[in-house]
C-alpha cells in the first residue's frame, strides 16, 4: 500500500449549513448542519482515507486556543493526524447550501494573525514532517500559509521530501509556488486554471501548460471547473473530460480530485488514469454535503 503524507498549513473548522431557502437581508433557520476537521489537504486527506484506510497521515499546525474539537474530528474520519501547536485560533468556515436554488455560499472567517513568535513551532513542525516522510512515498502539500511562518518554508518542506525520494505534489500558489519552482521542484503542480495565469502571467493553454511542464521537467494539472482538465507530464500533453453530476456541494472537488489522482499515480504511475481517478473523487464529492467525501 502507498502511503501520503498530507501537510496542512491553513487547517479550517469547516461548518456546512443547510437551508431549504437562503434568502438575504432575512433570518434563515437552517435545516441541519455538519461540522468537519477540514483546509485544503484535511480534505484530501479525508478522501484518501475513504479510498484506502491507512493510506494517509496528516500533519498541521493547529492553534491550541481551540483545537481539542478538530482533533476529535480528525480521529472520527481516520487521518492519523500528528500536530503542533501554535498560537492562536484555528480559522473557520462556513458552508451555506441552499436546496431549493441548488447553490453554495462560502464563508471564510480568517483569524487574526498571532504577534507570538513561531521559530519554535517552525522548528517542531520541520521535525514531525521529516520524522513521517520516513513512512511515506509522497507528500501532498496544499493551502495557503497561515500564520507567521518563514516565507520559504514550502520550498523547503518540497526539498526535504524531495532530498527523501518521495513524490511531491503541490497545491499551492504565487510566490510560494515560484520560490518552490526556483529550489525544489515538485514533483506534481497542481493548481486551477485561474491560478495558473495569476500565477504565471500566461493563459492556461495547453501549450502553456506544456511549456511549463517542459522547463520545470515535471507534472502540471490543470482543473477548469466543469471543463475538461488538461494536463503535461514532462511536456506530453492529456486531456480528460468532467463528469456530469447534479451537485450538491463544490467545496472541496479540487482537494477530493487531488487525492483520486495521486492515489492512482502512485499505484500505476498511469497519467490517463490519474486523470481520470481524480475527475471521479471530485464528481463524487460535488455530490456529498460533506466536503472531502466520496
């Protein structure tokens, strides 16, 4: 069995609401709600757990104000969480689904950024992703940073995986991502078609797309919402079409397809079926309230 490490920077309560009828500027009593240990790579990690149990370890920073509930949750949905704690408060989030439009509102309720010193975390947090890489044959590294953390540190959580032999793929953007790209490359980009331009300053054409996968002599996956999913590995251009769902709830495709993708890329190393495996987790999710569930 292959095994993911997934490292959550921006580790999230996620509150998913559910209402008959949302409707502004009036009170709305919710028909039911669930609460769920999620951020980027929680939820991936969710899904992992769902396509093959034992298959994931999480690590994130969480903040110790208020963090025993999201360990809680974590252990009920099997992630093998491993943690260190931070100063502050775990942000949260809100998922507002309204049945009877078929829509989903997302509110993020950021944390104020800490004045507490975070070297020691840093240096803790270095430590258990180093100690667990040692169990694992690849890391999944996604989200946004939150917290007072060094500015390069994803670029060097890629190297010390990448020093370790294992799979990287990364889930993030901006200059993050260039930094990462200048000293250690992942092994796998990840990211929508949106950021890819905001990234890159380029249309997520597939000979951009390509071309980038060329220079950097890796993966790149690009997601397009409901359009096809193109993609390079190694400048070898793949194209795999959306499937069709009554959706439920969008949160969190792009984390489920992360997970429906690595899992097969480890296992066949077949790109098509990757694709095609990541485009299945992220249509099974739209069809599930909970985000990060096949």
């Amino acid at each position: 069995m292959k095994k993911i490490l997934c490292v959550c920077m921006s580790a999230t309560y996620q509150r998913t609401v559910v209402f008959e009828k949302l409707a502004l500027e009036k009170i709305n009593r919710s028909h039911h709600y669930g609460l769920y240990a999620s951020g980027k790579a929680v939820n991936t990690a969710r899904v992992l757990a769902q396509l093959e149990k034992g298959s994931v370890v999480t690590v994130c920073p969480l903040g110790k104000q208020n963090s025993a509930e999201f360990v809680e949750l974590a252990e009920r949905d099997g992630l093998d969480l491993w943690y260190v704690d931070t100063p502050g408060k775990i942000r949260e989030c809100w998922t507002l689904l309204d049945t009877s439009a078929g829509t989903t509102t997302e509110l993020i309720a950021g944390e104020p950024v800490p004045q507490d010193d975070f070297s020691n975390a840093e240096i803790k947090l270095l430590k258990l992703i180093t100690e667990k890489l040692d169990e694992c044959d690849a890391m999944l590294l996604a989200g946004s940073r939150q917290g007072k953390w060094s500015s390069d540190i994803y670029a060097v959580l890629c190297g010390i995986a990448l020093d370790k032999g294992k799979t990287v793929l990364a889930d993030f953007i901006g200059d993050e991502l260039k930094c990462a790209l200048k000293s250690a490359v992942p092994s796998i980009v990840k990211i929508n078609s949106d950021e890819f331009e905001a990234t890159f300053g380029l249309s997520a054409s597939p000979e951009n797309i390509c071309a980038k996968s060329r220079e950097y002599n890796n993966v790149f996956v690009i997601t397009r919402g409901t359009n096809s999913t193109l993609a390079a590995d190694h400048g070898d251009f793949f194209e795999c079409p959306t499937l069709k769902v009554k959706a439920v709830n969008t949160i969190a495709c792009g984390d489920s397809f992360n997970a429906g993708f690595l899992h097969e890329y480890l296992n066949t190393g077949n790109m098509q079926k990757a694709l095609e495996k990541g485009t299945w987790c992220a249509a099974q999710n739209a069809r599930s309230e909970v985000p990060g569930s096949i």
